[in-house]
C-alpha cells in the first residue's frame, strides 16, 4: 500500500451506499482516501430480491469497486476484512493489514438479526448478500423439483408452502416475486404440478404491512399481494422453525420447507466491537455532527448509526439516508480540515416505495402516494437509474423486458453444489 504523509489520510469502512458515496465525494479534495471492503463489489441489494428469485444474475447488480473508483487519483482500495477498530491509537486492524487514519469513516452497513434464535438461524434464509440470494434462488428452485416426483400429499405440501417473515419492503418484495416465480416455473416447466397447491405465506407480527407507508398504501399492498395469491397472517409472531414446521405465537404451526427471514435486521457486527453506546438494532449513537461522541476523527454513517429526526424517530436502515450522510461526513471532515466549525445532519425525505411484482408497485414521494402500475413504473425507473454501470443498466431493462413480454426468467439455473445435496438429503433419509 502507498502511503503519503503530507495530506490528511482518510479511512473509509465499507463501500456500500455510504461508503462509496463518501470515497467519491472526496475526489477533489486535498487528501489521501483509502476505501476498505471485503468484497470487491459495491453491491445494489435493493435488488437481491430479483436475484433470489432468477430474474437477474449477480454481476447484473454489483459492479467491481476498482472500475467505479479507477479514475480517482487520491483513492486506493483495500480489498480486506475489517477485525478490530482502536479508537484511541486511530488504528484499524483488518485481516492482513494495520492501518492507521486522521480520520474515519465507518460504514459497515448492517446485518440479519435472528435475535439469538438458532433454529431460526440455522434454518432460514437471510436476505442481505449475493450469498444468501444464491442460497435461496437455489432452494426455491430445488423444492419445486422435489415437488415434481413427490408422492406424498403431506410432504408436498410442505415442499410448496414458502413462507416469508416480515411485512417490510423486502418481506413484501419477496412475497409478491416467489408468488410470479411460482407462475412462470411451475406453469411452464411442471406441467404436472398443480399451481393450486402452492402456498405462499407472508408473516406480519403487528396489523400492517410496509407500516413505514401511508395507510392507504398499506391496505393497498395487502390486496395487491392477496390478487397474487399471497395469504398475510397479520399478528403471527414468528417464535420457531426447524426446517419443517413453523411455529407461530399466538400457537399455530404448519409443516413448510421454506422460510424467508426478512423481519429482522441490526447494524455490522463491527459496531458491537467498539464499547459505545448502541441504540435500537445495535446501531451506534453519533452526535448531530455524524461524529463518534469522544472520538471526534470518526464518524458513522448508514444503516450502523443512529441519528434521530426532528420528531425524535430513528431514521429508517435505507439507500438514501446512507448517502445524505456520507456526503454531510465528508463535508464535516473538510470544514475541520479547514478549521470552520461542522454541521448537524439533517435528512431530506424523497420518498419510499416497494414493488408488489408485475404492474404493481406502491410510492409516496413527498406528497404524492401513487399506486399500481404508474407506482411500478416510477419503482422501475428509480431502480434503474440508481444501478452502476451503463451496461448492468442496459441488462436489467432487457431482462424485466424479456420477463415482461414473455413471461420468462433466465436464471432458474441449478448447480450440483455440496449445500443442495445436503438439502437434498435431509428430505430424503
Ligand atoms: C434485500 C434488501 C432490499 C433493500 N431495499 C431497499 C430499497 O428499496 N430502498 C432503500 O433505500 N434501501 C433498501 N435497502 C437498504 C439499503 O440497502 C441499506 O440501507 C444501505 O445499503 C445502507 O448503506 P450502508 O452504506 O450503511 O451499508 P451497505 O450498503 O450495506 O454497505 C456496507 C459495506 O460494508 C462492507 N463491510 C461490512 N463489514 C465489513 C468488514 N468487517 N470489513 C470490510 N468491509 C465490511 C460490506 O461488504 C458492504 O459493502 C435494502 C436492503 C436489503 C438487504
């Protein structure tokens, strides 16, 4: 690694949303920018879903950090595993390297959170990582092969129940895409199963789905997913699965050989190492300013920190929010650099949405709430033009094209790999 010892080196932790967004906003400035991840992507998880249900393929949605990055000329990334973060010394250790900074960025995002449940964790799928996407778009595929040479009405029928906890924007993304996978696969390539006996269950714990949406939105979510075929158990708490049966509170169970965890989600692993105060999701408390209280080189940003908005709320764990704060950080450091006092962060809310699959979607931005198919194409549209990369956005339009027109999913690709002949045997012993 180079190191220049003239110019203020800055550290940033993560090249997701915030993190990327800050090492570019530092392409002008007089220092020396050093972005650390353990991927070599910067990675579009708003889309996983699609990857997770065969409409797009991994390098559709990531992008290789060293070709976003490769013209800035105070930057240089490190491709490593960030183990322990010394506040005092302002020294990071990470798999192979010790680094020290001036200042730092950290930006580790966040992670699923099964709340210690290790039934939970060991059987069900998490939804943050091309991993995990993998991992599901192999399952579902699997279980419906299964399902073709099933004999047994009670095995089968836990073969075709899918199951997704939580009504957020991804639990209802995710619902509303297996629901079209389901439609395209089973219609075309399983003649012989019957789409009737397909089940998919979406579970909310409390009486609303998207709760983050105006009501309206909400109650539109809930008939646009049931049109698909989706059945929402509202009020069902989630409390076991051991990869066969779902047991709910109050008691319910139901055999099923799939479940989606997307109900629960905490900030990096990271943040638990650095001793301070944690709020809601484990998410560090920062100062107004983005700063670390006590540690005034070091700031978070994104879904680890935890900064409140005017009506005292945490802001929500999304894209934007991650952004805004990046580019407030780096203006923080460079007033300090400059010696001009720093700013408090403050966010502009543009709006939330979430697809529901084919023609409908749901928006509110700003005062406007669109719904159906105007909503699906404004959800199209953002998504688009937010993915990195001329040609990954040329890709993802001919694919929704392909399916659109079609009814076609390129993806539904199975691999013999040592995790679904694991799969396989378990429900063969
Ligand atoms: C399935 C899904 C759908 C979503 N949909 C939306 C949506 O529609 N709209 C929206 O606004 N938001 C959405 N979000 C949330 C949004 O993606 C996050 O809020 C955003 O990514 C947060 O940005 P971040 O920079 O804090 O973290 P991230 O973007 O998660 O980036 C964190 C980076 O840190 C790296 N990292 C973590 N730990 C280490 C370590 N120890 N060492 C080195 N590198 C490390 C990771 O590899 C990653 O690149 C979605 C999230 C998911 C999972």
């Amino acid at each position: 690694m180079k190191t220049i010892q003239s110019e203020p080196r800055i550290v940033i932790i993560g090249a997701g949303f915030g993190g990327l967004q800050a090492a570019q906003s530092l392409s002008n400035a007089p220092v020396q920018v050093l972005l650390i991840d353990r991927n070599n992507y910067h990675l579009f998880q708003p889309l996983l879903y699609q990857v997770a249900t065969a409409t797009l393929s991994d390098d559709d949605i990531a992008y290789p950090l060293r070709a976003i990055l490769r013209e800035q000329k105070n930057l240089e990334f490190l491709l490593a595993n960030v183990k322990q973060i010394d506040l005092h010394s302002q020294k990071i250790i990470t798999d192979t390297d010790e680094i020290s900074y001036d200042y730092l960025i950290l930006a580790p995002g966040s992670e699923t959170n099964f709340y210690r449940n290790e039934s939970l964790s060991q059987h069900s799928f998490g939804l943050k990582n091309l991993q995990d996407a993998h991992r599901i778009r192999q399952h579902l595929l699997l279980q419906f092969e299964k399902a073709s040479r099933e004999m047994n009405p009670d095995k089968l029928k836990a073969l075709l129940t899918f199951v997704v906890a939580g009504g957020g924007p991804t639990g209802v993304e995710m619902a509303g895409a297996i629901s079209e996978l389901a439609q395209v696969v089973v219609k075309k390539d399983y003649p012989d199963l019957d789409f009737q006996e397909i089940r998919i269950v979406l579970l909310e714990a409390t009486d609303k789905l998207v709760s983050h949406l105006q009501t309206d939105l909400s109650k539109n979510t809930v008939i646009s997913l049931s049109r698909k075929g989706v059945e929402i158990m509202f009020g069902s708490k989630l409390v076991d699965y051991n990869g066969e049966i779902i047991r709910l509170d109050p008691f319910q169970t139901f055999p099923a050989r799939t479940l989606i965890w997307t109900a629960g989600v905490r900030a990096s692993g990271l943040m638990d190492l650095l001793g301070l105060s944690q709020a809601g999701q484990k998410r560090i408390r920062v100062l107004p300013t983005l700063q670390l209280p006590e540690f005034s080189s070091a700031y978070v940003i994104g879904d680890s920190a935890y900064v409140e908005n005017s009506e005292g709320k945490a802001l929500p764990m999304t894209a934007p929010v991650a952004m805004q704060q990046a580019k407030h950080a780096v203006r923080n450091i460079l007033a300090n650099i400059a010696g001009n006092p720093l700013k408090s962060f403050t966010f502009q809310d543009s709006g939330m949405m979430a697809t529901i699959g084919r023609n409908q979607a749901v928006a509110q931005i700003g005062k406007f709430r669109f719904t159906g198919w105007i909503a699906w194409l404004i959800w199209l549209f953002v998504h688009l033009i937010q993915i990195i990369g001329f040609r990954n956005r040329l890709l993802v339009l001919f694919k929704w094209s392909w399916e659109y027109i079609f009814y076609d999913r390129t993806g539904r690709l199975l691999e013999h790999q040592a995790y679904i002949k694991r799969d396989m045997d378990e429900s063969n012993p």
